[in-house]
C-alpha cells in the first residue's frame, strides 16, 4: 500500500510515540534524578529508537521508497548516542548536553526531509514536519544555553520528549484514519457491479 511505503507503519510510529511519553512521564516525575541516570535513561530511549528504526529498514516492515539511507542514519545515530551514553556514564553535564543535541538536530533535519518527501501523499499533514522542526529547535535551544543546570535539562528532555511522542502518536492515529479511508474506497469499488 502506498501510504506504508511512503509514510512508514502506523504501529512504529506509536510504539515510538508511547516510548517517547513514557521517557518524558519518568524524567518529569523524577526531576531530582542523578545525571548518571538520566544518561542511562536518555541512552535507553535513544538506542531504542535507533534499534527499531534499524530493525524495520533491515526487516522490510519499514519499507523506504528510495530513502534508506536517512534511515539507517537515523537509526545508528541513535544506537551510536545509546551506547556512548552507557559506555560514558560519567559524562559531563555539558557533554551530555551537547550529545543531546547532535542527536536533536541530526534526526530532526532528518525528520523535516521525509516530511517534505511525504508533503504529496498526505496533505495538509504538518505533524511529522511538526516534530521534526521541535527536535531541531530543542537541539538549537540546547546548544544555545549550555550553561543551565542538569536539572533544567531534565526537565526540558522531559517535556520534549513527551511532546514529540504526542506527535508521533497523532500521526500514527492520522495514518490509521487513512489507511482505513483506503480500505473502504478499495472496498466499495469491489462490491459495486460490473
């Protein structure tokens, strides 16, 4: 179906939203966490993101119309950001802020390009475009103002992580809506006479 093909699976964009939500949730409700844990706790959402983004370019379940490699980009910069923050956990304050931000920035600028590539399947569509431009944005913030706390910066991944997996899950509510649009036009066309 095209809508797979250019927009990806509904279901691995929510699982990703649910992730996302379930990352921001645990960091706004322990905002006092040590940075240990809240790199080890960004290294998991990350390396999960990467690992299923990997697993559904590999698999076929994510098929990629011609983009794979933004991709497999996507999916190593993510698991590369996860094992640098397990491998690395007594990592700085401002080095983890700044990980943190290479990763916003490289999956955001990824993100805007596939919601500009899928600007023809489905328009008037702007979540996609939507969070990517608020990875992006978090990325600049973070580079911008590095000499805030940890604590600020947990609180910040917190609520740009529940935001994005907000988006994510709206465009996967958007995408079952036109999926099922599909299956009824195919459908009503197979009942009608000949």
């Amino acid at each position: 179906m095209m809508i797979v093909v250019v927009a990806g699976d509904r279901r691995s964009h929510a699982l990703r939203g649910v992730i996302a939500l379930l990352f921001g949730v645990a960091t706004l409700v322990w905002p006092a966490v040590t940075l240990t844990a809240l790199v080890l706790l960004f290294g998991a959402f990350a390396l999960i993101e990467g690992l299923f983004t990997l697993s559904g370019v590999t698999t076929g379940e994510l098929r990629t119309g011609g983009r794979k490699w933004p991709l497999v980009t996507h999916g190593v910069a993510g698991v590369l950001t996860g094992l640098i923050a397990f491998f690395w956990p007594s990592i700085t304050t401002l080095a983890l802020l700044y990980l943190i931000a290479f990763w916003a920035l490289l999956t955001g600028l990824l993100e805007l390009g596939d919601a500009y590539r899928f600007r023809k399947v489905l328009s008037n569509d702007w979540m996609l475009a939507a969070a990517g431009v608020l990875r992006v944005a978090f990325g600049v913030f973070l580079v911008a103002a590095p000499g805030d706390g940890a604590l600020a910066i947990t609180w910040l991944i917190g609520w740009f992580a529940l935001l994005w997996g907000a988006m994510h899950l709206a465009f996967a509510w958007r995408l079952r809506q036109l999926h099922t649009q599909i299956e009824r036009t195919v459908g009503s066309y197979g009942a009608q006479p000949a």
